[in-house]
C-alpha cells in the first residue's frame, strides 16, 4: 500500500475500498454463472411500513413496571437472536443497514457503494429498519420471550 500516501484524499479511501469490494463480489458471481435473484420492491414491502416497534411495545406493555420500556425489550435477545433476525431480512434491505449503521458510512457514501441513487438507500434504510422492528417483535413472541396482551 505504498500508494496510499499519494491519495489525493484519504478520507474517501474507505468508500472507494468498499466499492472495489462490492464491484469484485459481483464479477465473482457473474463468473460462476449465477444469477442474482431479484424481487420487485412492492412485493417486497407488506405491511412492514404501518409497523412501529415501540408503539407495539407501548401498547402490549409486555414490563409493566419498566421505565425503560424499549432497552428492556432489547435486552431480552443474545447476539445469536438478532443475527438470526437481521439475517432473515432481505439483502436489498439488509446492505444498506449494514453500510450505515455497522460501517459508518453516510447515506450518500452507501449510495456510491451500492451504485444507487441516495433516495433508493433512504427508501431502503427506512424499510430495512421497518422488517428490523417488525422481525424482532415476532421473534420474541415466537420464542416466548415475551407475551402479547391477549394472550393469558
């Protein structure tokens, strides 16, 4: 990496690597034959939009007496539970996430990475965090970790 001491600007280095990395993955898949499974976006979004985490929390109140409602409720998973729902979430919707959030890097960085226009990473990083609520509360009912209002 002698050349890195010539960059013009270091501080998009990180972006330009990511993109390079991006760019690869996709010539590797491209040379092995297989196609990249595309879905249409409507199909995709369901009614994970009307969703809201922490009015459904508000609302089930599964820690009555909690004055930290929403960290209680997160406190319940391991590591292994949420990568098990983060994992679930379709990969147009979790590589934004994974961008921004995990990496750092701003929506407009994301979008170069990603090679789409920014209003296509807000749409996604939007829906993306929308199958994150909604995927959570799922999985902690379905495993017991806590119990819907109507139920004893």
């Amino acid at each position: 990496m002698g050349a890195y001491s010539e960059l013009r600007g270091p501080e998009r280095a990180k972006g330009w690597l990511f993109a390079i990395a991006t760019n690869v993955w996709r010539d590797q898949l491209r040379g092995r034959g297989r196609r990249v499974q595309t879905a249409s976006l409507d199909a995709l979004t369901d009614q994970d939009d009307d969703f809201s985490l922490f009015q459904t929390i508000a609302i089930e109140d599964p820690f009555p007496y909690s004055d930290e409602l929403h960290l209680d409720f997160l406190r319940l998973f391991q590591d292994e539970d949420f990568q098990t729902v983060f994992g679930s979430i379709n990969p147009t919707f979790r590589l934004p996430l994974i961008l921004t959030v995990v990496h750092g890097f701003s929506c407009k960085e994301a979008a170069a990475v990603l090679d789409v226009p920014l209003g296509t990473i807000l749409s996604r990083l939007h829906r993306g965090r929308k199958k994150l609520e909604r995927g959570l509360w799922e999985y902690a009912v379905a495993r017991g970790l806590v119990t819907r209002a109507d139920e004893p």
